[in-house]
C-alpha cells in the first residue's frame, strides 16, 4: 500500500466510519477494501476519489469529490465516472 494518508489505522477507521458507503452497482462492496478504494487525491486537500479497483475484481468506476462525504454522496447516487476517463 503506498497510499496510506492517515496517521493510523485507527485514525482511519474513524475517518471512515461516515457516512455510510453502499455497494457499487457492479456488487463490488468497497467497505471490504477501503484502502485501496478510497484515495485522497493529496494529503492538502480534502479532494478524494472513490475507486471500484479493476485489479480486485471490481468494475472500474469512480468518483471524485472535493469532500469525503461529497465523494461518497456521489457514490452512493451512482454517479458514476467511466473507466476510460481515469
Ligand atoms: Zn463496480
């Protein structure tokens, strides 16, 4: 894992705890492998992006949002972004 932006694992699991994150459309659930499915884009922004990992049997979509609850918001109204536009 080369994104780890948090402090501790811990310090993750409370970031993470909400909102509630659903499953992709494809079934994928990311609250299996939060992560590898949510990034920050960088460690100074709130900007994150949601990802269903391809490589982890997933479907490949994302969303990006300037705030984790923007971010899952979008996720979970399926607003997804296509593969290819990564
Ligand atoms: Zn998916």
């Amino acid at each position: 894992m080369s994104h780890h932006f948090y402090q501790s694992e811990y310090e993750y699991r409370q970031v993470m705890s909400e909102p509630k994150i659903n499953k992709c459309a494809c079934g994928y659930d990311p609250n299996n492998d939060l992560l590898d499915c949510f990034r920050k884009v960088n460690r100074y922004s709130e900007t994150s992006r949601l990802v269903c990992p391809e490589h982890n049997g997933g479907c490949g979509v994302w969303v990006q949002g300037s705030t984790k609850d923007e971010t899952i918001a979008k996720w979970n109204r399926q607003e997804y972004e296509k593969p290819e536009d990564y």
